[in-house]
C-alpha cells in the first residue's frame, strides 16, 4: 500500500527533477521512489563495506582510531560524503 507524503524541496532540485523525469519519461514520483530506494540501498552497502573495514582491522590488531583513521582516508580517497 502506498502512502501519500508531502515535503518541502528547493525549487532549483525542483526543476531537475522534472527535466530528469521527463528526459526518462518517468513521473515525478516515479523518479523520486527509484531515487529513495538507490540512496537507502546505497548507504546500505557503504556502512557494509566500512563495517568490514573496520572488522578487517581489527583482526589485524589496529586500534579503534586506527581503523577510523583507515576508514576516513578511504572516504576521502574515494571522495564520500560522511
């Protein structure tokens, strides 16, 4: 069952989605649940990942700063979003 939401977005994101889902003949909520669902799958797999960063270091014997120095020189590496 679906449920109806209203929030509040930037005009400015706005206007890109609406090109977006016209230029992928999607309707706005079409475009904006693919996108929720991407993101939510996303953060998903990178907490995954870093989670087994930080086991991997462990077993190595890294101390917990250790393993979050190691964590944060992949994110910036890699260039992601805390």
């Amino acid at each position: 069952m679906q449920q109806l939401i209203n929030f509040a977005i930037p005009e400015t994101l706005l206007n890109r989605v609406d090109r977006f889902a016209k230029k992928t003949e999607k309707s706005r909520s079409e475009l904006i649940r693919e996108a929720l669902r991407l993101y939510i799958s996303s953060e998903q797999e990178r907490t995954k990942q870093f989670l087994k960063i930080k086991l991997a270091a462990q077993r190595l014997n890294f101390s917990e700063s250790a393993a979050e120095n190691l964590i944060e020189k992949t994110r910036n590496a890699l260039d992601i979003n805390k």
